[in-house]
C-alpha cells in the first residue's frame, strides 16, 4: 500500500492529485486545483488547471458533510484520514472530483440550499459522482465557466429548485391564428417586412 498525504492523495512527487487553497483570511474564497502531474493524460501532463473558486460561507457549509463522507471511505480502506487546514490541502483525484461536484453544486446556492445539497450530494454513490465530474468539467469545468450546462444542471439536480429561474411561455396559438398562416403567401411575408 503506498503513502498518502491529507484526503488519500499519493506523496510520490508528479502524481495526479486536487488540492483546496484555504487562505487564513477568514472571508478569502477558496480554490480548488486539479493538478495533473506527471502521471496524468499526455495531452494535459504537468498541467494544473483551477476548477472551482467558492466563497468561504458556502464553502463553511459543505466541507464538514465532504470531510466526513471522505474519511469514512479512508478509513475503511486503512488509510490515515484528512482535515481542512489553513495552506493547500491535497486529495486523492477521485475523492478531488467528488468534491468538485459538490462545490460546483454548491457555488450559487443559498446556506439552506447547502444543507439540501449536501445531503443529495452524500446519497450519491462515488461512482455517480466521478460520472458527474466528468461530463462537467469536459462542458464547464473551469473556474470561469460558472453557470453553464452541466455545472448549472448539478445545482438544479441538487438543490431544491427553489431559485431557478424559468423563462416565461409563449402562449399557444389559436385555431383561428393558425388558419390564417396557412394561407399566407411568400408575398405576405415579403410586405410584413419591408413595412
């Protein structure tokens, strides 16, 4: 069995591992890194890419449910276990992606909305979650790509729903409204527009 450092990540230098910055300001956001290493996808080695920045409440409110989850599972496979410390704290990159599926879930949501979260979250099984990752971060898993296809579809998933904005309806058509563009012609069209 091999060394591990924090939440299960390898000590060997150059492997692919996250690590979460906690700044010691109280109020400072946190970052969350996907580093590849040396052992990771030729394409991306020695790449480190920043998938999440979450501010510190929200971050207050999802890291104790993640560090449980995460030293539960460790502890079964007989490894030491981690805690959030001030500094970089590194995690195993499975363990990593799960945490970015809960931070990218987490990142527009209300302190209520947190509780729902993660408790969603944590009814999810690793292998759901690493999937989630997946799709995510292939569409929008950059730090600056917040709101967008699935990383907006994991907060809906996830959360209540109750601040997710619908677009209005257009009202339907009537019988009456459709008779009459069945029998408009090319030229009707062509008047409509240079009026």
């Amino acid at each position: 069995m091999s060394e591990t450092t924090d939440f299960g990540a390898p000590t060997e230098f150059g492997m692919h591992h996250f690590y979460v910055e906690i700044p010691a300001a109280p109020r400072d956001d946190i970052y969350i890194y996907e580093d590849f290493g040396f052992d990771g996808d030729e394409a991306r080695r020695e790449t480190v890419e920043c998938r999440l920045i979450l501010a510190r409440e929200l971050w207050n409110k999802i890291r104790d449910d993640a560090r449980r989850d995460f030293n539960a599972r460790l502890k079964n496979k007989k490894q030491s276990i981690g805690s959030w410390s001030i500094g970089r704290v590194k995690l195993d990159r499975f363990l990593g992606r799960e945490l970015c599926v809960l931070g990218w879930a987490a990142e527009h949501a209300s302190a209520y909305e947190c509780l729902v979260i993660c408790q969603k979250w944590l009814a999810l099984r690793p292998e759901e979650r690493w999937w989630l990752y997946t799709k995510t971060a292939s569409e929008a898993g950059l730090d600056n790509q917040s709101g967008q296809g699935w990383r907006k579809a994991l907060y809906c998933a996830l959360s209540d729903g109750s601040n997710i904005k619908l677009g209005t309806r257009k009202k339907a058509k009537t019988k009456e409204t459709l008779e009459q563009e069945e029998n408009l012609t090319l030229f009707d069209f062509i008047e409509k527009e240079d009026i």
